[in-house]
C-alpha cells in the first residue's frame, strides 16, 4: 500500500494524515517532500497523524526525526500520533518515543500545542 498524505488544518496546527507504508523509497521520499514543505512554508506547528500507517522503517523513523528536530530548531513544534500498534512498537523498540513527542490519540496531541 503506497503512502498518502493527507494536509488539514484544526485551529492553527497542521495535521497531515498518514495512510499506508512509510518506508524506503518513493513513500519516504514524498515524506520528506511533504515535511520539508510544511517547514519552508512557515508552519510552526505541526501535527503528524500516523494512525492509518501500517509500516515505517528507518527510511520513514528518520525523515520524522530530521522534521522533528528541523521544527525546533526554527522555533516550531512537532507531534506525533502513534497509537498503539505495530507502528507503536517501533518507536519504543527503538526509544524514539522517548526523544519525539508522541500522543496516543489526536485530541491529547493538539491539546499540547496551547
């Protein structure tokens, strides 16, 4: 299943959806593409909804670590939404749930930014 990425907005915070594989390859790189976007455009907070992604591999787990820490760098914020699952499981296997800030659920997530 390719990765889609879907953009909305819920106040004043981006949320982009993630839908499918974040993995090597096309679907990292249209992350990348998708994040660098957001971040050269001025967003200063950004919400990434991994909910309906189903795989991530380093390709994926790294794009997000450089937009995370890119973000803050600039003096934005950056949140994760990654329940539990699989995805989950990779985040704390590797402790990147520890160094990113991730929600289980959205309403937690956009409630941190205020």
């Amino acid at each position: 299943m390719a990765l889609t990425i879907e953009r909305r907005m819920a106040g004043d915070v981006v949320v982009l959806d993630l839908k499918g594989r974040a993995t090597i390859g096309s679907e990292a790189e249209r992350l990348n593409e998708t994040l660098r976007r957001e971040l050269n455009s001025g967003t200063r907070k950004l919400l990434a909804n991994l909910t309906e992604l189903i795989q991530v591999d380093s390709s994926g787990l790294a794009t997000l670590v450089r937009s995370f820490v890119s973000m803050g760098c600039t003096g934005g914020a950056m949140r994760l939404v990654v329940p539990p699952g699989r995805v989950r499981e990779v985040f704390e296997v590797t402790q990147l749930s520890r160094a990113i800030t991730c929600f289980a659920d959205e309403v937690s997530a956009l409630a941190s930014f205020k």
